[in-house]
C-alpha cells in the first residue's frame, strides 16, 4: 500500500470516527418507546439503550406477578427498538460498512 492510499485510509476512517460519534450524540436524543399490556406498562428509552421511564397502569398494581411480566415485555420492546434504531443510524454513518465491536467507542 502506498503513503497516498494509507493517508486516504486514514482520512476516511478519522471521518467514519466523526460521524459515528456525532450520531451517537444524536441517539441519545431520539426517543423509543415499548408497551404490553395493551398500554398498561410502558417503557421509554432513548437511541443509546438507556431506559429513560416506566410507567405502570394503577389497574394492576395488586397483580406483582403481572406487574413484572408487563415490565420486563415493556422495556425489551423499548430496548430492542432503541437497537435497532441505533443500527439503522449507524449504518447510514457509515455507508451501509459494518463496524467492528468496539470501534470507536461502541
């Protein structure tokens, strides 16, 4: 490989660096949100996989078995759609190009 090609390399992944970072910035933003129950447990997590809220129906507060099921439903729901999302807007960063575990800080 020659020095024009490394520098070009190194270029483009300082760039994949950038904008990975700046996209990261923005999952913590954006807002996801799972629910069971029929609406009675709902969770609210941002694009980081962060939950953000849990909010349980006052109608099933004497139900702790159901209470947890409904949680534990509701904030899988959330987290796996702040993954996806976090996916789908790392992917447009970087060209459709799969990021390795832990690269830049992921």
């Amino acid at each position: 490989m020659s020095i024009p090609d490394l520098k070009g390399l190194l270029e483009t992944a300082q760039r994949i660096q950038s904008e990975v970072a700046r996209v990261r910035e923005e999952l913590a933003r954006k807002i996801v949100e799972g629910e069971t129950g029929g609406g009675l447990c709902r969770c609210t997590a941002n694009g980081r996989g962060e939950v953000l809220s849990l909010v349980i129906d006052p109608a099933i507060a004497g139900d702790k078995k159901m209470i947890e099921d409904l949680a534990v439903g509701a904030i899988n729901i959330a987290l796996t759609r702040a993954r996806e999302l976090a996916e789908a807007d790392l992917s447009r960063a970087t060209g459709g190009m799969p990021l390795p575990p832990g690269l830049f800080g992921g």
